[in-house]
C-alpha cells in the first residue's frame, strides 16, 4: 500500500482475492477492478490498458495486484503470450510511476513445466517500472501455521534500495509487526540445506501430484456437463461462472456440497475435495 497515497485505488481483475479489499480498506486506500477474462477467455489486456490509463490520468500513479499462476479465486494462469502483452501495456505507460506487483502465493502449485519460466518475460520492466512479489513461505514450505512471506521489490539503485527497505520495514512494524522467528528459521534451513530442501520438495510434489488428480478429474467431469469456468491446469481453487451464483450455491448446500457465491460465479476448492468425490461435486454444480 506504500505505493500509493492516501484515498487512491489499487487496480485488480475483477475476481480477486477478498482480502486485497481489506487490505485496501485498512490502509484507507480503495480497490478498483478491470474485466479479467475476454469473450474468448483469455485475459483481458485492453481492459487492464483502459483501467490503467483511467488511474494514472486520475491518481498520477498506479499500483497493479496480478495473483498468477493459479489465480485465487479462478485457477487461471496466464501464457508467456499473455504476459508479454501486459509487459507491453505497463512499459506503454512506464513515463509515470506505474508499479506491478506479482502475488506468486501458488507459484510452486502450478500445472507442468518451469515455475520460473514466466519471469523472463518481466524482465523488460526492469528499470522502468516498479516490480514487486509478493511470495508466501507458507504455501511454499507447506506451512501454513508459519506465517513466513516477503515482499521482493526490484530496485536497481542501491540508494532507491535501501530507501524501500527502509519504508517497508516501517510500513511492516506499524502493521503486522515481523515474522516469526521460528519460521524464518525454518524456512532458511529449507532453501538452504539440501537434504532439508530435497524432503521438501517432495514432500510438496505428492500434494501437488494430489491436486493435480483432482484437477484432472474435474476438468474430465466438467466439460461434457458444459459447466463454463477458466482454464484451468492447476491450482487449489476453480470458479464456474454462474448467472444465479448465491441461489445455486443455496441449492447446493441442501446437497452437503460447499462452495464459495460471489457476482455471477462459484468458487470451488479443489484443494478441500477429494477425487472420489469430484463427480457429486460436479453434479451438483451443474444440476
Ligand atoms: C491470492 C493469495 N495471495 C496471498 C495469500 C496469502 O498467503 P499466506 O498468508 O498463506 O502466505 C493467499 C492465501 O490464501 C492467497 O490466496
């Protein structure tokens, strides 16, 4: 929130997660979507230009949330393709003080290939505009008690560097306080002993290896059902989109079948069934 000011919007795709608003509300910032998905279901780049364009002509700056890969609450990850063109769009207006930060919470949840891949294509906004991440230990590690995450700012200058290091330590003390000892203990061992680091990782692969059956069973059920919902390759959450969202979801509840209303949608977590119980899930979703 330090990169904007008092009153002024953070810019989001319309289906977020829901504490970005009260992260907003908090820090007496506001949150401002763009239309996340095309007619065709691909992310909606012109309107992500549009909406920037609004904010900067209004605010002079703006501050960009993108959740990928395996957006909560859709389960969308971009392409490359699709990254290149938001790169376009960010360096089009990179003359006033544009800043994109990277929620990478699931990173290491996504479907196959290199985690890192999509890094290359931010590469071009080094230096001309603002990069942050945002990472979690918890999801990471699998720690979910740990409370352990960063923020990862890109600042070449060592000067400018240490500025925001300054600033975000502050911001952090007046807000959550630090992180936890034990876990930023943890977490060190973790990236830093490699038979630690080699448990670890496999220990992640067998619940990633878990997901990604359930995922692969919805998407087998889904689509001859005709449920309509974003591509989705990986990730603990999915949202079929819904005209009558709360009523289905009341409907469904009668059935002992749990999910998550909001404007025109449902949000399913996968990461809370299991495959055995995909097709009730998704019988429900459709009747
Ligand atoms: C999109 C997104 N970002 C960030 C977080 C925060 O992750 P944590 O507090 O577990 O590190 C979550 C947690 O659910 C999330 O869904």
């Amino acid at each position: 929130m330090n990169y904007l000011q008092s009153g002024q919007a953070l810019l989001t795709p319309n289906f977020y997660w829901g504490p970005y608003q009260t992260l907003c509300e908090e820090h007496e910032r506001t949150l401002d979507t763009f239309r996340m998905f095309t007619e065709a279901g691909t992310l909606d780049v012109a309107a992500l230009d549009a909406k920037l364009t609004e904010h900067l002509a209004k605010q002079g700056r703006a501050l960009i949330f993108l959740n990928d890969p395996c957006n909560n609450p859709t389960g969308y990850s971009m392409t490359r393709g699709e990254w290149k063109q938001v790169v376009e769009v960010l360096l089009k207006h990179a003359d006033k003080p544009v800043t994109l930060l990277v929620d990478m919470a699931y990173w290491l949840y996504a479907g196959d290939g290199d985690p890192r891949a999509f890094l290359a294509e931010l590469v071009p906004l080094l230096g001309k505009t603002g990069l942050l991440f945002a990472w979690s230990g918890s999801k990471s590690y699998t720690h979910y008690g740990l409370r352990v995450g960063a923020l990862l700012a890109c600042v070449a200058d060592d000067k400018d560097r240490n500025a925001t290091q300054a600033a975000l330590a502050y911001a952090c003390r007046g807000t959550w306080s630090n992180c936890v000892r034990g876990g930023l203990v943890a977490v060190t061992k973790l990236l830093t002993d490699a038979n630690l680091k080699n448990a670890c990782d496999s220990e992640r692969a067998k619940f990633k290896q878990l997901l990604q059956s359930r995922v692969k069973a919805f998407n087998a059920a889904a689509t001859p059902k005709g449920l309509k919902y974003p591509r989705y390759e990986g990730g603990f959450f999915v949202t079929v989109f819904h005209p009558e969202a709360e009523a289905q979801a009341e409907k469904m509840k009668s059935k002992g079948v749990y999910v998550v209303p909001q404007k025109g949608a449902l949000r399913v977590a996968l990461c809370s069934a299991s495959e055995a119980d995909v097709p009730r899930l998704v019988d429900a979703l459709a009747s």
